[in-house]
C-alpha cells in the first residue's frame, strides 16, 4: 500500500470505526486509488493482480459494514459544517433504478417499485449539501432501498 499521510481520503475514513485497522487502511487506499482513477474499472484503478484482489476481498468481507466506511465521512462532513457560517443548502433527490427482464429474479432481491410489469428495481435517495458561497459537494446521505 502506499502511504496515503496527506491524502484526503485519510481524513473521511476512521480507521477506528471498522472491526480491524487493517480494513480501515486498506479503505483507505482503495478511496485513493479509485479517486486517482475516477470511472475506470477496478483493475484499472488499483494497477496490479495483488491490489485488485486486495480490492475484491475488502468489497467481500462481511466484517465490512457500511456504518464502517460512512462513520468517518459524517464526522469529517459535520467538521466542514460547523465550520461554515450562514445557510447550508441540502438538495435531495431520489432515483429509481429499475431493470426490466423476462425473469426478473434475475437481477436478485430488490425492493419492488412501481414502475409495470414484470419491472424491478431500485430506489436510491441522495442528498448533497451547499453553501451559498460554493457547493460543497458532500454527499450528506445516501440510502439504497
């Protein structure tokens, strides 16, 4: 792993909050490596065979939970915020993601939305957070349903 001091990835992740540091650290590195490398594919972003599976066995380790990842997030995004003066504008905005298949289990248990038959699909609830002076662009939530 390379040494990330410095890199703002190490102040949205809170190594602390995940069950062991190592994953903390290897959160890490991954935000690094797939923000260096915004919308290419895994492999791509992390370079190399040991990284890439390093990547796929983080994604896959059921001692990683959501909570883990977001915990430091929040806590840096309330610091960027209380550090702010005057209105914080919050702009939500839900999506639907739905998938349209002769068998829709398929695709795998998602939640059902209303959008026809033999349609599944997804919500996804996302709120983003600003200033008037500038947009911070901090995702405040996200939920998938």
């Amino acid at each position: 792993m390379v040494d990330n001091e410095g890199h703002w990835s190490k102040q949205e992740i809170d190594v602390r909050s995940f069950k062991d540091a190592r994953l903390g650290r290897r959160c890490t590195e991954l935000l690094r490596q797939l923000g260096e490398h915004m919308g290419g594919s895994i492999p791509f972003a992390c370079q190399d065979w040991s990284n890439t599976k390093a990547a796929y066995r983080f994604f896959s380790n059921p001692n990683v939970e959501e909570g883990d990842i977001l915990n430091g997030h929040f806590a840096a995004t309330a610091q960027r915020y209380d550090a702010c003066s005057g209105p914080i504008l919050v702009l939500q905005d839900t999506t639907e993601f739905t998938y349209q298949r002769r068998n829709p289990h398929d695709i795998g248990f998602t939640k059902s939305v209303n959008s026809g038959r033999d349609r599944e699909g997804r919500l996804r609830h996302h709120a983003v957070c600003g200033i008037l002076k500038r947009w911070c662009m901090d995702p405040l939530s996200t939920v998938w349903r």
